[in-house]
C-alpha cells in the first residue's frame, strides 16, 4: 500500500463544526488548515478514482482526482449550507474525467464541449436503451446518437474512452489452455491470397516460359487469333475476328484450334481441348 493511501486510510472524518472551521481558516489564507482539509478528503479521491480503474493506473487517477480535490476545495462556500464533499467531488470527477479524454487514450480526441458532453452523457443514453456489456453494435450507437444529438463517431469514440483502450495484441484465448492466440492474428487479411490463388500464380509462374516458346512457334495470324479468343477479355467472338482478317468463321474456328492445339503441346498436355468456355464461370461459348 503506498504512503497516500495510507493517510488516506488514517485521516480523521471531520464533522460539520470543525470541517467549517477549517474552511473559514483556509479562507483567510491558512495553508495548513486547507492541508488538514485535503487530507481527509483523500478517501474520496480514491473511491471515486476507483469508479475508473482499469482505464488508466490508479496511481495517475489518484493523483490527477487529488489535483481535482484542490481545485474543489478553492471554490468552498460556507453560506451555501453544504458540506465539503459535495464541492470537491464534482471537481475530483471532473479533474479524472478530462484526463481520459484528454491523455491517456491512445487516440487523440478533443475536448471540445461536445466531446465531453457526449462522454458525461453517455451511461444515462446507454441506461435509456437498455445497453448492457463491454461493445457497442451500430445500432446502439445509431440509437444513442440520436438521444445526444452528436454524431455516430463521437458515441464510439466515447464508449471507447469509457472502456478503455483495446489492445489487439492481447491474448484472445486467455481462458484456454492452448496456445496463446492474439485477437491482431484474427483479422482478416484483406490483401491475402487464397490457396487457390496462390497455386494458380505458381503454376502460371511453371509455365511462363513455355507459353511464351509455344506463342512465338505460331503464325502472326495464329497468335492474334489465339490472344483473342483464350487470353482476352472479354473474348472476341468468331464473327468478330471473321470481319477482321477478311475469313469466314469457319476457317477462324479452325485457326484457333490450330493454335490451341500448339500451345497445348508445348505445355506438355497434347490432349488437352480447347475450352467450350472462356475463363470464369458464365461466359460465352468461344465457339459462337
């Protein structure tokens, strides 16, 4: 236990007749009597700091609440009739409260007025919906927003603040006894390839070199009819390149299967057909 919280623990209540007092001293300029009064005070500052804990250290929470106490027992007033307590315990709230909007998360925000209006507001918005639990789905977000009248992004940004930072490199299966997986390896990889894509690469990579020998063993006519009707998309169609070289469809029908007879001899499968279909799935027939 550390040196304030135990003068915390140690520090007298004070009842109503010497808290005032006290203040009446401090008021007119008596350090050690505004000391007297901060010190039994701290078990606020802590109970309230401990309403926060998880969102950042209890040592920073405690020590920005006690300079939140300060700033609450500058602003005492006798003739309001209250006790001191209820002074600085909006000051203490405040002080804590400001620090997590502005320091200790991660991301940077403001603390502009509707930054810290949608952050007070927002457990009484949450309570009206009936939101319980640790996330926030659009929806509840959506619906807050609204309530608060601030836009969806300031609501997450809020409850995010509330929550406390997410670290993606925190263990996704802690209460498991396999290996530690952390929630950054469970993001999908939008750049990723799949296994079939991967392969797909590798066997075009095989055989780059042949296709290219077998493209340079065909006739100029070949090899545009070939890139045109196998390679290209979209593909051209018979009638097409049967304009373009003066021919009939016939004869091109013919030509393309001289090359693809070619190409796939080169590529060690002699056997193989020439497609009824070009490439992906719902093409025209290249025959057509």
């Amino acid at each position: 236990m550390t040196t304030l919280a135990q003068r915390a623990l140690k520090a007298p209540f004070l009842d109503a007749e010497t808290e005032a007092e006290l203040v009446t001293r401090m008021m007119a300029g008596d350090t050690a009597a505004k000391a007297a009064l901060a010190e039994s005070h701290l078990r606020l500052v802590y109970k309230i700091a401990s309403q926060y804990k998880g969102r950042a250290p209890m040592d920073e929470l405690v020590g920005v609440g006690c300079v939140g106490l300060s700033h609450g027992l500058n602003r005492v007033r006798l003739d309001k009739g209250a006790r001191v307590a209820t002074y600085v315990a909006w000051h203490i709230r405040a002080a804590i409260t400001h620090f997590l909007l502005r320091d200790h998360s991660l991301v940077a925000r403001g603390t502009n007025n509707r930054d810290k209006h949608c952050f007070w507001k927002l457990p009484h918005a949450l309570a009206k919906i009936g939101h319980r639990g640790d996330t926030l789905n659009d929806a509840d977000a959506k619906r807050v927003a609204d309530l608060l009248e601030v836009e969806v992004e300031d609501v997450l940004a809020a409850f995010a603040l509330r929550h406390g930072d997410f670290s993606l490199n925190r263990a996704a299966n802690a209460d498991s006894t396999s290996e530690p997986t952390e929630f950054i390896d469970l993001l999908p990889d939008e750049s990723a390839e799949s296994e079939d894509e991967i392969a797909d690469r590798l066997t075009l990579a095989q055989h780059t070199p042949a296709l290219l020998a077998a493209l340079d063993s065909l006739s100029d006519r070949q090899r545009e009819i070939f890139m045109a009707r196998f390679v290209e998309e979209p593909p051209t169609t018979l009638v097409e390149l049967a304009r373009r070289f003066d021919l009939s469809t016939e004869r091109i029908r013919q030509l393309s299967v001289q090359a693809w007879s070619k190409v796939a001899a080169a590529l060690g499968r002699p056997n193989a057909k020439a497609p009824s279909q070009y490439g992906s799935k719902g093409r025209k027939k290249w025959a057509a």
